[in-house]
C-alpha cells in the first residue's frame, strides 16, 4: 500500500472519508479482465462523488474496452481516474464558492456553465484507442482547455472572497465539509496562480484537512509531522501540480524555514499571559513569517510544519484564554482588547477565535454554587407557604365555630327564659303568650 492509500485508509479510520477508489480497485484485482468495464463505471461514480455532490452526464458514460494487457488497461484508468478527479475537484470548489457567495456575501452566485467542460469529459471517456493515437491526443487537449477555462473563472471569483469567509464556511456548513472536498480546495489553491491569498486559504484547508476538533475548542493532528509530508507528497503527485519553487538550495532554505515556524511554536508554548503574546506582537510576526515564504510555503516539509504551528498556537491560546478567565470577567477584557485581534488570531491559528466570545463560553467556577443557593428559597418557600396556610385556615374555622356556638347558646337560654314567663305568668292573647304557641306548633313540627 503507498503513501496515498496510507493516508486514505487513516482518514477514514477517523471518520473523515467515504468510500474510494481503492476499494474499488481491490475488486477489480480480484475480478478478470474481461470485467473491467464495470468497475469502470463505479469507478466515475465514486470518483465523483463526495459532499452529496454527483458530477451529471459522468455515470455510465464509459463503454467497453478493447480487450488488452493488464499494464496498458491500468495506464488508461489511471488517465481517466485523473480525468474525473479533475472534474469532480472543480464541480466541489463551485459548490463552495457559491455557497459563500450566497450565505456570508449575499450574492447571487456566478455559477460557471460546465456543459463544455463535461462533453469534454465524456468525450474523453469515450478514447477506446492507447493514449499516444491522435484521437486521444485530441481529446485529452480539448479536456484540458475545458477545465483550464473553469479554473480560471472560478479563480476571479474567488478573489472577491475573504479567507475568514472561506473560514466560517468551513466550519459551519452543514453537513460538515467531506475530506474530498477539502482535498479539492486544497487542490485548487495549490494548482492555481501564485498569491498572498490563495497561500492563506491553502493554509487553512490543509490545516483543516490534518486536523480535526477536540474539547475545549482546541483541535488535534492527525498525524506527525514526518507523516503529513509523506501524504502531502502524494497529494501533489495526484494533482499534477509542478514545484512553483526552486529546487536549488532547496533542502537548506526549506530547513530554515521550518526552524522558524518551530520557534514560533516555542514562543507561544513560553507564554504565560495572553498580554504577554499581545505585547511581543506574537500574532503579528506569524502572518509576516509565512507572508515572507512566498512559493516556498508550498514546500511539503514546510507545510506540514504550518499545519503543526497552526494547531499548537490556537490550542495555546485557549489555554492563555481560560487562565484569563479565571482572573477576570468577560466585561473587563473586552474593555481591554475588544475585538481587534480576532481576525490575526484566527488567521494564525487556522480556526476562528474570537477572543470575548471563547471567555463567555468557558465554564465559570463559581457557577456550579451560585444557581443551587438562588434556587433553594425558591424551592422551600413553596411547601412552607403551604404547610402556614392550613393551620390558619383551621383556627379560622374554629374562630367562627365558637362565636356561632355563644349565639347559639344564648339564643337557647332567652328562648328558655321567655317559654317559662310565658308559661307562668303571662295571659293568654299576650305576646309572650303567642311567643309560647309558636315554639310549641314548631316542636311539634319537629
């Protein structure tokens, strides 16, 4: 297994990567010869498919071949592997950059008409003679003008967009942005015209593309240095690209390059205070360093120590961030920095850091004991309330209760009183008397 297929199989043991052609091409080295147009097809189809993004008119687009060696059938595939690869790469980039046009520019997207560019394709597949007849000659040239016309049209766009725009979007796109798809970023920055801002966003999907989010909004490599270089290497060889360096002295001068990102590294890692990077100008000095690089930063070597750099410092920074927040307040710190160092910040670490908003969202010490004394009167103040109000309640009742019976009992002395002086002494036709026929007729009645 090569570098490349190395570096596929551990993507994918990440969770980062769907199916490829190398599990495609183990089938069709157990298949025979006579069924290599099947896989062919499958071939187109996983080629160009990542991110839910299927190239149209690509499926099913390859016929039979002529019967042949298994050397010269595997040179055909891998022309057209590359082929696809190529369009499928563009056919992503378009879908990133409308997708920024659209949701952070807010602009209609100047989608590129890509008709041209897959009867090219098509036409391509279709070859059935070697690759050194006129015919396949003619084909790949028409092939090559078509995608070289695409990649330019999306390069001016794509000047109109920012690196924190590439950013944001990459990390908040929803679903996450596929390892492929990162890959053809990669690809197409790496392949077009040398600029400050195409280096920049190269150096933020590589970094994206070798790392991965942990806890703490910091983010982990995915591999070690010496690693990456092996699979940037291979990456530069499937995407064609040609060394916009020179190779002379080249070995001496990447060295003292990547000895420079190292100290970066060990400065960062040296602090003790956010103030202290703040007032070295530490943030400054890295995007001057890599600015300084020029065409050298596409150097493997010197990518992947860029990559390492800018996982380390953004992990150090939220490090100097909670030591902050455990000797101040959001408020105060705002009032000291603002927002005036999120942009370098966030360039120099490859991830967006935004300094007043990683202080908000690290856990306060003191906030596990604060709600729990709030809520306790709350919580007892409801049964106890309730618990008062019965008793009260009751020696109402019972307040009530004794008055009706002193009423009552006096009420029943005077009726007493009165039967009695009625019955003894007052004559008949009186009004006592007429009192003791009615409380008889009513005992009666009882």
């Amino acid at each position: 297994m090569n570098v490349f297929e190395d570096l596929i199989e551990e993507l994918r043991d990440e969770n980062l990567l769907e199916d490829t052609v190398i599990d495609l091409r183990k089938e069709r080295n157990s298949a025979s010869l006579a069924e290599t147009a099947e896989p062919n097809v499958e071939l187109a189809r996983t080629a160009s498919a990542s991110n839910g993004l299927v190239a149209d008119d690509v499926e099913g687009q390859i016929g039979d071949s002529n019967q042949s060696g298994p050397e010269q059938q595997d040179e055909r595939d891998f022309y057209r592997k590359r082929a696809m690869d190529e369009i499928s790469s563009l056919q992503m980039v378009e879908h990133v950059l409308s997708g920024i046009e659209r949701e952070h520019m807010k602009t209609v997207p100047a989608t590129y008409d890509d008709l041209e560019a897959k009867k090219a394709l098509h036409k391509f597949l279709q070859v059935q003679g070697e690759p050194t007849t006129s015919e396949y000659a003619e084909a790949e040239f028409k092939l090559m003008h078509e995608t070289e016309a695409w990649s330019s049209a999306l390069s001016a766009r794509d000047t109109k967009i920012s690196v924190s725009n590439l950013r944001r979007f990459c990390e908040n796109s929803r679903p996450i942005l596929s390892s492929q798809a990162l890959m053809a970023l990669g690809r197409f920055y790496r392949n077009t015209s040398y600029s400050e801002l195409s280096r920049a966003k190269f150096d933020l999907v590589m970094t994206r593309l070798f790392s991965r989010d942990s806890a703490g909004e910091k983010r982990r490599l995915l591999f070690g240095r010496a690693e990456m270089v092996g699979h940037i290497k291979t990456l530069y060889a499937n995407w064609a690209s040609i060394a916009l360096y020179s190779t002379e002295d080249g070995s001496l001068k990447t060295r003292a390059v990547v000895a420079g990102f190292d100290e970066r590294v060990a400065e960062a890692e040296a602090a003790q205070t956010f103030e202290q990077l703040i007032t070295g100008s530490f943030f400054d000095k890295v995007h001057e360093f890599k600015e300084a690089t020029g065409e050298m930063f596409f150097t493997p070597e010197i990518v992947a120590a860029a990559i390492e750099s800018n996982t380390k410092i953004g992990n150090k920074f939220v490090d100097l961030i909670s030591v902050e927040r455990e000797k101040t307040n959001p408020d105060s710190v705002e009032q000291k920095y603002g927002y005036e160092y999120d942009q370098i910040i966030s360039e120099a670490a490859g991830k967006t850091l935004h300094l007043v908003e990683l202080l908000k969202s690290l856990p306060d010490s003191d906030a596990g004991t604060a709600p729990a004394d709030d809520s306790k009167p709350v919580v007892e103040s409801k049964p106890v309330s309730s618990e008062r109000s019965e008793p009260r309640f009751s020696r109402d009742m019972f307040r009530v209760n004794k008055w009706l019976l002193a009423i009552t009992i006096i009420l029943v002395v005077v009726s007493g009183g009165l039967y009695f002086w009625a019955d003894k002494v007052a004559p008949e036709g009186t009004i006592a008397s007429t009192a003791k026929n009615f409380q008889v007729e009513n005992a009666g009645l009882e």
